[in-house]
C-alpha cells in the first residue's frame, strides 16, 4: 500500500459558523443536493480504476478552501485530459487538504473490487493533514469508519469537493497507466488506461498476463485458463 499525502496546507478557516446550522461552504453546484453541516473541513471523495482489467484503483480526498473557489470542478469523466490537468494544479494549490491513495492489484484480487476502493478512499481521508468533521462520498455506499459522512450518488457532478477528488484521483491513475504503457509495451496501457477495449484484450491473447493485471476479473481469468 502507498499514499501519496498532502503538499500544501492553510489553517483551518473557521468563518464556519451559522445559526441555522447551514454549510457555510460551496458544497453544491446545484439545488439537488444540500446538507446542515456548520463547518468548512467538509472532505469530499471519490474514486477511480474500478472498470479496468489492470492498474490499481485510486481514490483521492479533498476539503476545499471557501475563500479560494476553483471555477470550473465537475465530472472528471466530463473534462478534456488538458482540462483535468489545469484544475488538478488548482486543487493542489487552493484546497485546505488533499490527498491521494490506492488499493494495490493484489488486493483488488483479495478484497473484490467494492471493497478495494472503499479501502482507497479510507486510506485517502486518513491520509488528509486536516481531518474532515464530514465526509461526502461519491456514489452509494461508504467505507468503514468513524467519520460522519455519507453518500452522495453522483456526488462528482453535485458537490464541488467530490468533484475535486475526482479529478486528482483520474489524472493521478491515467500517469500511473502510462508510466505502466512504457513498462509493458504493446498493451495500449497509456490509450485506454488499462480498460476491456478490443486492444486490450488483443495483447492479453497474444502477450498473455502481466503482474499489473487483475486475475479475478473475467477477461484475465480466461487467459490464465487457456495459458
């Protein structure tokens, strides 16, 4: 297991406080999602790499700073490559806290692929130097802890901060893919970041199986059957 950590840190601002116990930050993008929440050390998380057949998965968390605002954060699915790098910049520069962690292929294999990035995301809010008081996670389900928290289905295009980690967490594995495209040549690593294309599964047939891929998923498995 690794961490990659936090880089920057600001105090913790505390202009966070309502009478009405209304969330004093830029949580939403939009009306469809409020929460009563005084404080700003709202951590929002998400993670990425639960489709491919290769690669670890990723999660990242990060707790925005209310009086830096980054314009544009959503979907990181929705950005161009060179969008995501520019506000993955941003993020690291601006927020209170970030940080980035990862579920490892032996684990993934271990674990099953849910409890792999829930174990991500877990690792990535312990990871944060300023520890959240709340927690918003992208999707349905949420990890085992103590923070209170809860899910957000499709969180990365709801609530800025989840779309934050989105976007750290998906530039950070597509480098990490195509460091691994250089170290294992012909697979495509660095085209399709490690997902099921017909490449893909091509070079699995004809290159056989690498210690980055998955083995209890299907399409590997199958290889391994008939190797």
């Amino acid at each position: 297991m690794w961490t990659v950590n936090w880089r920057r840190r600001r105090l913790f601002c505390a202009l966070i406080v309502s009478t009405k116990l209304k969330c004093s930050v830029p949580l939403a993008m939009n009306e469809l999602f409020s929460i009563d929440y005084p404080g700003a050390d709202i951590a929002g998380v998400d993670e990425v790499g639960r489709g491919p057949l290769a690669g670890e998965v990723v999660a990242a968390a990060v707790i925005l700073d209310p009086l830096r605002p980054i314009e544009g954060l959503r979907d990181s699915k929705k950005l161009s490559a060179s969008r995501r790098k520019e506000l993955s910049l941003l993020i690291r520069e601006r927020a209170l806290a970030w940080s980035i962690a990862s579920a490892t292929v032996a684990e993934i294999d271990e674990l099953n692929i849910l409890q792999a990035s829930l174990l991500a995301m877990h690792r990535a809010v312990r990871a944060l130097d300023l520890q959240p008081g709340y927690v918003l996670v992208d999707g349905n389900r949420l990890p085992r802890w103590d923070y209170p928290s809860e899910p957000v289905v499709r969180g990365d295009d709801r609530v800025p901060a989840i779309a934050a980690a989105s976007i750290l967490a998906k530039v950070y594995r597509d480098s990490d893919l195509i460091a691994l495209d250089a170290q294992y040549p012909g697979y495509g690593f660095a085209a399709h970041k490690g997902y099921p294309t017909a490449l893909h599964l091509q070079a699995l047939q004809t290159l056989g199986v690498t210690p980055v891929h998955r083995r209890s998923f299907g399409p590997v498995k199958k290889v391994l059957s008939t190797s």
